[in-house]
C-alpha cells in the first residue's frame, strides 16, 4: 500500500467538520466494526459525528465496545460535509441510509469488495484486503493514530469475522501483523472470541438444526444447499441476523464445493448467499448474473421470484460454473 493511496482519505477529510459514517444492510461484524473504529477515530480528530446503520446495532452486536455511537437514519436528509460508506460494495446496500445522506453531500466510499461499484466522489478500494477492518488499521498505523483498546476491539472483531477467524483467502501476514497490533493496543482475544463465537442464542442453534436436518446436494453433491421458508422464520422466531454463518457448516463438508442459502423474503424477493471452496469457483461471477456481488468466494443477491424459481435458477448458474 503506497503512502499516496492514504492520502486520499486524509485529503477528503481534512477540511470536513461534519462526518456521517455507514455500512451495509444485514451488517457484520467487518460492517458495524469498522463503522464504530472509524466514527471514533474521527472524534477524536475533533470533527462531528454521526454513524448510522439500517438496523442501528442489533442485540446481536452489543458485545463490540461503543456500539451506542451507531443510530438508526432518520427518515429526512441530514448535511454532512462528507459521508463515508465502509464495506459497501454497492450504493443501495446502505439501504435507507441513503434517505438520510443530503443530495450533493461528498461520498468517500472505503472497501475491499473487488466488485465495488466506485460510486463514490472519492473511492479507496483495496481488494486485497480479507476485511475492512484491516484497510482501517493500516490506515490508522499509517496517519500515527492512537487506537484505543475500544477501537482495536471493533477492529479485531471485523477482521476474525471477515476472514472465518484467519483462515479464508486473503489472510496474510498483513491480516496477522495487523492482529498483532490491534492485540497490543488491548484486545481480550478469549473474552472477544467468546462474545462472539460462543454465544449463539438457543433459537440460532435450532435454526441450525432445521438446517442441517433439511440440507440437500446437487450437483454430484458438490453443491449443498438450504432454504428459509418465511413460515419457518415466524415458527422459530429467528431474526435476520441468526441466520449468518450457518452456511458454513454446508460448505465444511468433504466433496462440497460450494455452498447456497436460500432465504425467501417478505417483499417477494429471495436472499441468496454463497460460498466457494476453491478460487476456481466465482461464487461473484454467478451472484452478478442475478444482480448481486460480493467476493469471489463470498458473495450474495436478492432476486426477485419464489423460493423454487430462484433456488433452480440459481443452481443451474452455479453447477454451469462448478462444471466449466
Ligand atoms: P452474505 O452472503 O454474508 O450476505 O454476503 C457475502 C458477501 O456478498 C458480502 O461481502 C456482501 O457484501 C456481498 N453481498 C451479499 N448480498 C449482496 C447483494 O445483494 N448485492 C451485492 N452487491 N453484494 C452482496
Ligand atoms: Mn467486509
């Protein structure tokens, strides 16, 4: 990463007094934590600041330091003399965050989404990085931040979130020196990988055991799948946000090259989310084919259509790839 690139973000910034800072609907910990470190950071350089998500910080979150600092958008535009959007490949995956952004106010959009869109009035786009959170502590280390242990928490939860806890492409020695930073500047590692690792709410671990009771493999079982069904959402009373990560016990499987979740949505719409095995499967490539993005081996969509219509369109896409 070249001294120029950050500059950048210091020069969008430097005459700013007035900062909002966002991510993505259905936030992760990559989204809500870089959202937190960077609305602190800024703070602490004296400007203003308002951070928002769609769903401001879910039950689910409340374990990330400062996590009062992210509100709800209020549904009128707000003047901000720059607005960042972090981890957010797309305009529109602020969701009605964009209702309270002014028309004219200058975008800076930070990333790491390979398919990001450069929607903003100044971009920095790292598609190298495995999370957010690693391009923010770069950043940090190279401006001569302090990062607080608050900051360093939020930070280290993007970045073990984001990379399957080290272990997805991209983990590299810059993902390692930036942990190894981000510890010495006071992350509890047991306490923070507890939070949020062994603390699933019980109706999250039976959502898992539908999951797993119902998966089903196409493709010569190089492809396993499972589906959401709205009845099954009310019956069991999961939330939105239980339902991330339960994709990767499919995927886990010996033989399984790639992974989908099928969850169908109030509006019509279907939820796809995908993973690969191997850098040889575009789970991007095919999720763009249904207007979606995301990474090579992480991606997603929304499509319009039953749970049927899409699932089978969706799996001819896939073994299409898997197969050539
Ligand atoms: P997930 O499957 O966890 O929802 O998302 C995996 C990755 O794909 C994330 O990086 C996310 O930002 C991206 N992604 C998920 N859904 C969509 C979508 O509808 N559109 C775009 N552009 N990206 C998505
Ligand atoms: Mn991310």
């Amino acid at each position: 990463m070249t001294k120029m690139n950050f500059d950048i973000i210091s020069d969008a910034l430097r005459d700013a007094r007035t900062v909002g800072v966002a991510s993505h609907i259905r936030p992760d910990a990559d989204a809500l934590g870089s959202t937190i470190a960077f609305a602190l950071w800024l703070r602490d350089c004296g400007k203003e600041v308002t951070a928002y998500n769609e769903e401001g910080s879910t039950a689910k979150f409340h374990y990330l330091p400062c996590h009062e600092i992210v509100s709800l958008p209020p549904a009128t535009p707000q003047k901000f003399d720059v607005f960042v959007a972090l981890d957010t490949s797309v305009k529109n995956r602020l969701g009605t965050v964009n209702k309270a952004i002014a028309p004219g106010t200058t975008v800076l959009n930070i990333d790491h989404h390979i398919s990001n869109e450069n929607y903003g009035d100044v971009n920095f786009i790292d598609a190298s990085a495995p999370a957010t959170g690693q391009i923010l502590l770069e950043f940090f280390q190279h401006v001569g931040a302090r990062v607080s242990a608050e900051m360093a928490t939020n930070l280290f939860a993007a970045i073990s979130t984001d990379t399957g806890s080290f272990q997805y492409a991209g983990t590299n020695e810059r993902t390692f020196a930036a942990a190894s930073h981000l510890i010495s500047c006071g992350v509890d590692v047991p306490g923070l990988s507890r939070a949020m690792y062994d603390s699933q709410p019980r109706r999250r671990f039976e959502l898992l055991r539908h999951a797993l009771n119902t998966a089903e493999f196409h493709c010569d079982d190089r492809i396993a799948t499972f589906s959401l069904p709205m009845d099954l959402v009310e019956r069991l009373k999961v939330l939105p946000e239980d339902n991330e990560g339960i994709i990767d016990h499919l995927r886990s499987i010996e033989g399984v090259e790639a992974a989908v979740f099928f969850e169908e949505l109030p509006e019509g719409k279907v939820r796809v989310s995908a993973r690969s095995k191997f850098p040889r499967i575009d789970v991007c490539k095919v999720c763009k084919k249904f207007e979606g993005g995301g990474h090579p081996m992480a991606a997603g969509a929304r499509v319009d259509g039953t749970l049927t219509q899409v699932k089978n369109d969706f799996l001819k896409a896939l073994s299409d790839e898997i197969r050539n």
